[in-house]
C-alpha cells in the first residue's frame, strides 16, 4: 500500500525543517526525478536530439520545476517553453533566469514561444498549475489547456493535470489530459478521485531526494497496491466444503441479481451457497441450494441486491435477541431505502455496506449526517465517507466508482485499478458476491472488502486483455475470478 495525502504541503514544510531540504534542493531533485523518467521512456533512443518537448510552465513553483527541467533537457532534445502568465514566485525567477542563460549556447536548442503555436511535437509536459490549485480555470488557460488537448503528442504533467484541484474534480470545463501524472514525494489523493481518472493517466511517484518511507510518514488514506491482493487459496489438504464456510443470499423481487451474488461467492470460494427466497426459484443453478430459512450452519449473509424497497425485511434483521446478528452481514442495494437500516447499523456487529453513490447519499439522509446530492458527494467523497465511518466505526463501507474507497473508522483504502467494464448491470451483485464469498470463509469484514474489490476489478482487467470492453457480463466476470 501506498500513503494517499490531501495535501503534500507540510511533508515539503518537515524535508525543510528535519532533514535540512530547502525548496531550492527539493524542486532541483523533482526535476532531476522528471528528467530521469523522460530519459528511460524517451530520451534513450537512437536519435534522442530529434525529440520536440514543449514545456508550459505557470508563474509559480510548479511552473519553476519545469523550467528546471526544460534546462536539464537543454542540448538533449529541441526544447519549447510557454509561459503564458509570466513568473511570479521567486523560485520561478530564479529558475527562468537560470534557463536564460543558455539561450546563447546554439548548442542548447532552446526557444521560447509567445504564444502556444499548434506545431507538432514529440513531448508535452504540463506544469501550469499545481496540487495546490483550488480555484476557478480563466478563459485564457482554459483555451491553453483545450489547444494542449487537442494536440497529438505523449503528455505528461507535473505533480497534478493542470485543472484538477486539490479536492480531485475539475475547476472548469477541461483539465490537462495526461499520459502520464508525475508525482512529487508522495501520491496527492487528488489524483485518484473519480472525476480525476480521465486525466490522469499513468501516475508515477517521483523521489525528491529523500526516501519515501523518509519524507511520507504513515497515513489514515491508503492507495491499494497489486501486491496487496491474496487470493483465498486452499493449502490444507484435510478438509470438507464446512471448513470454507455456508454464504446465505436472500433474494427479493429480481431473484436475478441473488443468484447472481451466490454463483459469485461460490466461485470465490465459498463451501456452501444458499439462496434463500419466500418461493421456489425456478431454474435455480445446481450448484446452489434454495433453502426456506436461514441454513443453521450459514457464516455470512448477504441481502439487498434486487430485494425490492416495498418487501419486508426478515425479522432477524432488527430483532435484538437474534444470534443471526453476530454473523457477518453485506447490506447492498435496496435495503438502504427501508427505514430499519438505522437499527440495523445499530444492533449488528459484523456489517459491510456495498453503496453506489447514490445509495450512499440516502444512507447519509436517513443517518441524519447529511442531505446533498449525488453530484455535491462526488465532489468529497472522502470527506462524507470519513464522516459517516466516525458515526458508525465498526461498519465498513465500499463507496462503489471509478476509484472504489473501502473506509473503516477513519482509514480509508482506495482502489485504483477500476475499469469502465464494469459499468454494467449486475456488475455490483457480484463484487457484493465476491465479497460475502469471502466473509463467509472466515475473514475479516474488512480484509474481505479490501481483497473483494481488488478481485472484482482483477477479473474485469482481465477479461479486457483480450475483448472488448463493452461486451463484459456479470456471468464474464464471474468466470474470470477461475484466473486469477
């Protein structure tokens, strides 16, 4: 896992401060980090003098590590720079005044554009704005960056797409569209809220001359890593389909959606999976099992998913005397619009919410927490997923979207490996599938989360490598989980 920061600014403040950093070193070893990139990727060809970059650089010190790096490229490549509002931080100066000074070395290959001319280049590198920029796009950059857009041309930008602000959303029309998004330091959340995922392509973490462990102590917002995924593989050799739990599915109105959330869970490895429903279900799957009361030996529930808003919700689920409430329950869907979900939260001890965002947004109305709507949640995701884990700790949360956050008390783990795959029908019923299939083999409600939604989206990954992203399936993604 990687440490996720909302702002970077006071880690920058400690390098200064404990480790004798000073600004100056610091933007010197950020550019020095972005030249390097650019040499691996793109400078060792045979011919690397015939590369065309175009820096566009802001007035302030993200604009100053371009020009560092515009300098560092001087007599590599052909190097363009655009300043469009001039310099104003005394770092930007200094740095520009240093890029200036080989402007009469013909060697250097340097020039500098007074307006952005649509010509063709090799490199794009963005350093108009910062992690820090929070405020609204001019006419004049918004035309810069549609142009920059529009271009055809690797693009890269500096710490952040110029346009994201530091909360992850955009601040006008458009934003830089990145190949790729260098980091300074430490990874900004920013870069993986969910209106940011269009824009910022491959992020890559930049050192700045100190280790990250060093300059990026521990964080309560984690960035969730493939190597952080364990997949539930059976080493014992002794056993029965008890010892890998009984997941108990209710099915609802759209008996569909259950079925769909069981096959999940059985392929996630689950020993046992019951579906359970008032009436018969026809042509139920023979691998599944359609019980008329909760198995005696069920490890997991899992309800919501296509139960209806008008159907009553079983008794168990508010009666205080039930030892069905000490058994792992996954709440998705449908249930988040009855009026029992308060005394649900309240009385079950082992519960994990598998919201869209909308739903979330009635969860936040019904807890009292808030009233807003799905747009104003997407816009702080972080903040409402903090706020309703203070209220409920012992709950985990799986704010489903481009970026999937699972939030316990006040750590948050957010899921980067997300595709457009899985905008689906049915997709939902089975990660809540996936995820109960796990609980119900003994794992944490936490964990299971966590390794549900890396799988989840490990499967779509998956099946994209070889069709089209369009044609994905719940049953597709269901098959997929045998290759992981």
């Amino acid at each position: 896992m990687k440490n996720l920061f909302v702002s970077t600014r006071e880690l920058d403040s400690n390098a200064t401060k404990n480790f004798n950093l000073p600004s100056e070193l610091l933007m010197e070893n950020a550019a020095s980090g972005m030249y390097y990139f650019l040499k691996t990727r793109f400078l060792d060809s045979a011919k690397p003098k015939s590369l065309k970059v175009l820096l566009v650089c802001g007035n302030g010190d993200n604009g100053a590590d371009c020009l560092a790096l515009a300098r560092m490229l001087c007599g590599i490549c052909e190097v363009w720079v655009f300043l469009p509002k001039g310099v104003k931080s005394t770092l930007c100066a200094l740095q520009l005044q240093r890029l200036e000074s080989l402007k009469t070395s013909k060697s250097a290959n340097l020039h500098f554009l007074k307006t952005l001319e649509s010509q063709p280049y090799d490199l794009i590198i963005d350093g108009i704005f910062g992690a820090g920029f929070r405020g609204e796009l001019d006419l004049e950059t918004t035309q810069i960056l549609h142009t920059l857009n529009q271009m055809e041309a690797i693009k890269i930008a500096c710490d952040i797409p110029s346009g994201i602000t530091q909360e992850g959303f955009i601040g006008g029309e458009c934003a830089f569209k990145a190949d790729f998004t260098l980091s300074m330091g430490a990874f900004k959340a920013a870069l993986f809220a969910d209106e940011a995922k269009d824009f910022v392509g491959e992020a890559h973490l930049i050192d700045l001359g100190i280790s990250e462990n060093l300059f990026a102590p521990d964080s309560d917002l984690k960035l969730l890593e493939r190597s952080d995924f364990k997949a539930p593989h059976r080493i014992t050799q002794n056993t029965n389909k008890g010892n890998f739990g009984h997941l108990c599915v209710y099915a609802g109105e759209k008996s569909g959606a259950g079925i769909l959330c069981a096959l999940a869970g059985l392929r996630s490895g689950a020993g046992l999976v019951s579906v359970l429903s008032q009436q018969t279900i026809q042509n139920l799957p023979i691998s599944l099992m359609n019980p008329q009361e909760i198995p005696h030996n069920t490890t997991a529930i899992a309800l919501g998913m296509g139960f209806g808003i008008h159907n009553t919700p079983p008794n168990f689920l508010t009666n205080p005397d039930s030892t069905l409430q000490n058994i792992p329950l996954l709440l998705d869907a449908d249930i988040f619009y009855h009026s029992c979900l308060l005394e649900i939260l309240s009385t079950h001890r082992q519960i994990l919410l598998t919201p869209h965002p909308k739903e979330f947004t009635q969860i936040l109305k019904t807890t009292k927490i808030a009233t807003l709507s799905t747009q104003e949640l997407q816009k702080e995701r972080i903040r409402y997923a903090l706020e309703f884990c203070k209220a409920y700790p012992n709950v985990v949360l799986v704010l489903k979207g481009a970026n999937t956050l699972i939030c316990q008390n006040q750590r948050i783990y957010c899921n980067p490996f997300g595709t457009n795959a899985l905008a689906k029908g049915g997709s939902g019923d089975v990660l809540a599938g996936i995820i109960s299939g796990l609980l119900a083999q003994g794992n944490s409600v936490l964990d299971s989360a966590i390794q549900g939604v890396l799988l989840h989206s490990f499967c779509a990954q998956n099946y994209v490598k070889n069709y089209n992203n369009f044609s994905l399936s719940p049953l597709d993604l269901i098959e997929q989980i045998r290759y992981i």
